[in-house]
C-alpha cells in the first residue's frame, strides 16, 4: 500500500489527540463546577416537560427540579435531549440527574439509582378509530400493529410480551400518535395521562383505553453510589409533598385530567 | 486495375451556409476520371465543408452531385447507402477508444456489410499487416501513436472497399515524423489508383502526388484541374499568393 | 489497512484500561437483531438501487428529449429531490403521500423514496457520461454508415456504461448510507436495531461501534471496487 508517510502520521497524531480529548472528558463530575446541578430531560411530553413560545422549559418536572435546587442551594441547568439518551448521559456525566417523567425499573437500577418515587401512573393504550382492539387482551394477535416510543417503558413491555403482533418502533411521541391517527398502527402504547391528551386532540380519529395495565411509579434518576445526593433528594421530595407542593404542581398543569380520572375513579397521580 | 476505379464527378451550383456565414457559394467541378484529387486553399475556404457534403455528412442548400452518374440525395436513407459506400478519415479522433485497433476495422465490417466475423477479423488483421500494423492489432488507441492511429482509421476506411476515399487534413494533428507515415499510405493507395479526395495542408505533397487540384477561396471555385498545370501556372492572383505563402519555406 | 486497524484497536484497549466499563455482553445478547438489520440494510439498498437506476436512465433521456414537457418535468424532479434533505422526503412522503395514496407497507415506501433520492444523482452521472464522449466520435460513426440505433449500441452505450460505472458504485455507498434515515418511519433496519439496542441495555459505545463497522463491511469494499474499475476503464479519448 504506497499511503504517504506524512498522511499516516497525521492520522496516527489525529488518533492520539481524540483518545486523550475523550480520556480528559470521562472523569468529570459535574460539567458545570460544583455548585450546579445539571438535570436532563426530554423537553417533549407536556405538561412534564415541555418548551414555553420562546423556547424556555417549562412545565412540572422543570418547576420541581428549582424547587429541588432551592432546597439545596444550588443552581439548576436544564439540559434537553432525547429521552433514550438520557441513562447513557448519566453515565458519562454529561448530566448529573433525570428529572424526565421516568419509570423506576430493575434494568433501569442495574445503570443507575433512582429516588424515592414521586408519581404513579400505568401504561395504556391510544387506540385508533377503526382499530379491532377493546383491550389489552387484543394486543398480542397477528395483524395488529403496536406503537411504541423508543426506549420508555413501552418500548420495554412491548419487546418483552409481544410475540404476535408486530411492533413499530418511533423515534417521537409525535410520530407514534400520528401512525395510530393514520392507520398504520392499532394502538400506542404509552402512560396514562400523555394517552389521554392525545386522545382529546384526535377524537374523531382514535380511542383512549385509560384503564392501566401495568402499574409505574416515577423517579428522579442519579448514578450510582451518590448516596449523600440520593438522601437529600428524598428528603426534599418529602418535605414538598408534606408542603402541598404536588397538589399546587397538580392544580396549575394537569387540571382538566385530575376531573376525568376522578370521574373515570381513576387513582390520580401524585 | 484502373478501369474498376474508374469515377466521374460532377458537382453543380452547389451552395451551403451555416447561419450566416456562407462557407459555399455555387462551386462548380467536372472531373470525367478523379484519381487523387487534393482540394487546397486557405482556412475558411470552404474545403472541409465540400468534403463533408461528398462524404454524405452534410446536405447541400442547392445544386446538384453526381458520383458516377449516382445523384447524391438528401433522403437519410440514401445517405445511409451512399456512406457506406465511401470512406473517410477525419484529422483525429477517428478510433473509437474503447475496442481496440483490429476491433475498430471489423466492427463496420461486421455489422454495416454484413461480413461473418471471421471474414471481418481476417480480413482486418490482412489490412494490418498491409500496413506494418499487425502487431498492434489487440492495442486501444490510447496506447498508439499518432501515426498508428491514423493508420489504422485509414484501413478501417479501405477495408469497406470504398469507391470514394476522403481525408479531411489528416496529417494536420501529427509532428512530422508520423506525418510522413501516413503521407507515405496515402501515396501507396494513389497508387493501386483508388480515387481519393485529398483535403490538405501538405503543398509539398499534393504537387508530388496529386493527379488532379482544387483550389477554393472564400467558398468559391477558383481553379481546378489537371494539378501540374495549376501548379506550374496558376491563374488567378489568389492560386499564386496562395501558393507563394505556403511555399516560401 | 491493516496498520490503520491494529494502530485504532492499540488505542481502544488502552483506552478501555483508563476506567470505561465496558458492556459488551448485554449488546452481545441482542446479536440477532444486529444482524437481521443488517441484512434488511442491504436488501433495502440493493432493491432501491435496482429501481435508481432506472428512474436515473430515464430521468437523463428525458433532460435530452424532443419534447418538452418532459424535459421540463425531469428539471423540476431533480431540483426538488436536490434541493432538499433526504430527512425532509421521508418525512412528507410517508407521512402525507403516501397515505393520501393509501400506501401503507413502510418498506415498499422506504424503497421508493430512497430510489427517487438516489435516481435524482443518477440522472447527472449519466447525462455527464453521454455528453462525455466527444463529438468527432459520433461524426466517425456516423461517416461509417452505423444507424442510429448502432451508434447508441456499439459506440455510445459501451464507453457511457465504462463512464459512469466507478461513480455508480460510490453512489451505491452512499444509498447505504442514506439507508440509515429511513430508522425515521420504523423501518426496521441497520440504525433502528442498534438503537434499540442502546435503548435496552445503555451501552451506547458497544451498541453503536458495531454499527460502524457493520456500514464500513458494505462500504468499504465498493469504494475499493470503485477505484479499482475507475484505473481499469481509464483511457485518453
């Protein structure tokens, strides 16, 4: 192979240069010094997380990470990116905590911690118009078409306990309702309250089956082994909760869905 | 030998113009036997134009051509015919570059006259070797000479067994070496008396070797006929500064 | 090659000994989804390739037709497929053509779009190649007395098809490479499954390295295989 000496070099020297830039990056703690807690979250699942006109987040997680940095006195930056990148950030230390509208699982735990659980929800269906299903029960049978949003709990179940139906997998919410709104999916699987605001936006074209078939309970995500963090976390969701801090949460952003699920004698969340 | 190549040519009030630009205005020639004619003057002149409309590659605005009593017509199926039945060879580029040389000679044989491909192959590589080429014959035509390459248009255009063969400037592309080679071909077929029509800048050449002389200026007909005499003694003004220029040296 | 490989593994294990923890055996798990997305990747591209090179043919014919409307229409086609990302086509084209036309199969869609991307390319190599070959050589053939049709067959044809065949094969690379957007619409292909990979286990070196390589395997050998018809076929006119 005649590759010229000096282009070899310079590839060898480009090599070396990015080891040692990745190498230097991995032991951060913090990105933003030590008085800054960066927490991440996927800005796209309203009223949770979500963008205000200009861009700014805003919604209950982001308003409940600054009361979290209130409490402990120190400043909180918002860090937006995909949901499935969340764990693998946590880990590099891009971002120190998830306040995301995450689900504690087992597999979850084996990357990293979780906080006491703040929030209880379940997993339902959006179901489209003319789709087949009633149920849960009519989920696993060939011909149907699932729904799932990449790397939620959805996604987890689904690739756990379908074995008959096929599954699509989405990059976005958006995407996912928009194949069940246009037939190409039977149903999406997805949390309770997300389901039903997107069932109110297309009501001429899908259903909502609220009725949880897998129970979850949400948590603030942190790595692993930060024990001091983890208890000052817990204790602050504590005291927030004694305060009334959730019911405020509750009645500013999810007020319309707090009515249905009482009608529906759904237990409400927090 | 000479009675089978026996040609007639007549062109008559023959006129062609690009847009504007008149390149021949009513020329006139009666050749009762061509035999090699060279067709001279300077740039602009209008030879490449007369050659090209002979060769059925251009139709003429007016007048008439007869080649041995044949009336050249501008249906595209005579032209077809008529096409195949002379041989040209351009100043470059005449090979195609993708077969190689003795493909060039047999492909036309093969599949214009319908020769079987082992009469187009024998008959090509016979050619060759004529012509001192045969050990190029598996060679493209980027990997020949100048003069190679010329040489083995020219046999692609003899092997059709033409009864017309035209060469538009086909040394004014090669150094004087390869010149010579190709000169040297032309003069051997002047010789077995094939009748060809000769467009050139070798003055030299065309007094040795033409049998008969054309001389075109800005589209017209000045002079033709038996080349000796023209050459001796051209009559009008044009043919002699003409021929002072390009003789000086 | 070889120096460039053992030099990039040197630098990944020491690398590794600094304090990465590696996850190599939840990602080795998922192996069959690795290698069904890649084959789906290579059936996706080989079939979008095929069809390509048809609209590309057709497309360049057009450009040069006598009649008009036609042209126009291969202009505007090109333009529009040119001029915007191939993310954007996907997107409009599943999500509002396709299914004002009721065309539901994601793949057949996949195919079709990744087809018309690469045929708007085509289209310009091709028409490149024919107007590459020198008048003079069309003006010999004809002085020779070939058709039409012989011309195309014996004189064009062949030099275009040496022309155009070493930029057809890196256009071939890149299809491949493109293929990878269509993870967008859930088609279940090389990216999708390393993705998803990523999304179970969290191990998102392991998932994606193999990636990597699995799109160098298709790509690198058609590079070389590119230059190497590139030297073969070259030629002074």
């Amino acid at each position: 192979m005649n590759i010229p000496a000096y282009y070899l070099k310079m590839v060898v020297l480009v090599l070396v240069a990015s080891t040692l830039v990745i190498a230097g990056c991995q032991g951060r703690k913090s990105p933003g010094g030590q008085d800054t807690l960066t927490v991440g979250m996927e800005l796209a699942y309203p009223p949770f997380e979500m963008t205000d006109e200009q861009g700014t987040p805003k919604g209950i997680s982001v308003d409940l990470a600054h009361e979290l940095g209130k409490s402990l006195n120190r400043k909180i930056v918002i860090q937006n990116m995909a949901f499935d990148g969340l764990i693998p950030a946590l880990k590099s230390g891009k971002i120190d905590l998830i306040i995301s509208s995450m689900t504690i699982t087992d597999e979850r735990k084996q990357s990293v911690d979780f906080s006491d659980p703040y929030l209880s929800t379940g997993l339902c269906l959006l179901v489209g118009k003319k789709s087949p299903i009633t149920s849960i029960a009519d989920l696993d049978k060939p011909g149907i078409t699932i729904a799932v949003k990449k790397g939620t709990t959805g996604h987890i179940y689904a690739n756990k306990n379908i074995r008959h139906a096929r599954v699509l997998v989405l990059d976005k919410e958006a995407a996912a309702v928009l194949e069940v709104v246009q037939g190409k999916a039977d149903a999406f699987i997805y949390d309770q309250m997300s389901t039903y605001q997107n069932w109110k936006k297309h009501q001429d074209t899908t259903r909502a089956l609220l009725q949880p078939f897998q129970q979850e309970k949400w948590g603030i995500a942190l790595r692993k082994g930060d024990t001091q963090l983890k208890e000052q976390i817990n204790r602050f969701l504590k005291s927030f909760r004694a305060q009334g801090g959730f019911e405020r949460l509750g009645d500013t952003y999810l007020k319309e869905q707090k009515e249905t699920f009482k009608e529906l004698k759904y237990p409400f969340y927090f | 030998m000479r009675k089978d190549f026996a040609m007639q040519l007549n062109i008559s009030g023959v006129s062609k113009s690009y847009g504007d630009h008149v390149a021949l205005a009513d020329v006139n020639l009666r050749f009762s036997d061509i035999r090699a004619v060279a067709l001279l003057g300077p740039s602009g002149s209008g030879k490449s134009t007369l050659l090209r409309i002979l060769a059925g590659l251009e139709i003429p605005d007016a007048g008439d051509i007869t080649l041995n009593g044949d009336r050249l017509q501008s249906d595209e199926n005579w032209l077809l015919y008529h096409r195949r039945s002379v041989g040209t060879v351009f100043q470059s580029f005449n090979l195609f570059p993708h077969l190689t040389a003795l493909k060039n000679i047999s492909l036309p044989l093969e599949k214009v006259h319908g020769y079987l491909p082992d009469e187009a192959t024998a008959l090509a590589m016979q050619l060759l070797s004529r012509f001192q080429l045969s050990g190029h014959a598996d060679k493209t035509p980027a990997q020949l000479s100048g003069g190679q390459k010329q040489r083995v248009a020219i046999a692609r255009a003899v092997a059709i067994k033409p009864r017309l063969l035209l060469f538009d400037e086909p040394t004014s592309a090669l150094d004087p070496e390869m010149t010579v080679e190709v000169l040297d071909l032309i003069a051997e077929l002047r010789q077995e008396g094939r009748p060809l029509l000769l467009v050139t800048h070798e003055i030299g050449f065309a007094r040795k070797v033409a049998d008969q002389v054309v001389f075109l200026h800005e589209g017209k007909v000045l002079e033709y006929g038996n080349a000796q005499q023209l050459f001796e003694q051209p009559s009008t003004p044009e043919m002699r500064g003409f021929l002072d220029k390009v003789l000086r040296y | 090659m070889v120096v460039f490989l053992v030099l990039t593994l040197l630098f990944w294990f020491s690398f590794s000994r600094l304090r990465f923890a590696w996850g190599w055996d939840a990602v080795y798990s998922y192996r069959a989804m690795f290698l069904n997305g890649w084959l789906v990747t290579i059936a996706i591209s080989s079939a979008a390739m095929g069809i390509s090179l048809v609209i590309g043919l057709a497309t360049a014919l057009a450009q040069r037709a006598p009649f008009l409307p036609l042209r126009y229409l291969a202009r505007v086609y090109m333009e529009i497929i040119r001029g915007t990302p191939l993310l954007v086509q996907i997107l409009i084209f599943f999500y509002v053509v396709a299914d004002a036309f009721g065309i539901g199969n994601r793949y057949l869609v996949g195919i079709i779009i990744l087809a018309m991307f690469a045929g708007a390319y085509i289209s310009e190599i091709i028409r490149a190649g024919i107007e590459s070959i020198a008048e003079t050589q069309l003006e010999s053939a004809r002085a020779i007395g070939f058709t039409r049709t012989q011309i195309y067959r014996y004189v064009i044809f062949p030099q275009v098809i040496r022309q155009v065949l070493p930029p057809l094969a890196g256009q071939f690379a890149s299809l491949i490479k493109d293929s990878s957007l269509l993870s967008i619409i859930s088609v279940s292909e090389f990216t999708l499954n390393a993705q998803e990979v990523n999304a179970f286990t969290f191990s998102t070196l392991e998932s994606y390295l193999p990636l990597a390589i699995g799109y160098l395997l298709l790509t690198l050998p058609i590079s070389l295989w590119s230059k190497r018809l590139e030297k073969r076929f070259r030629y002074a006119t």
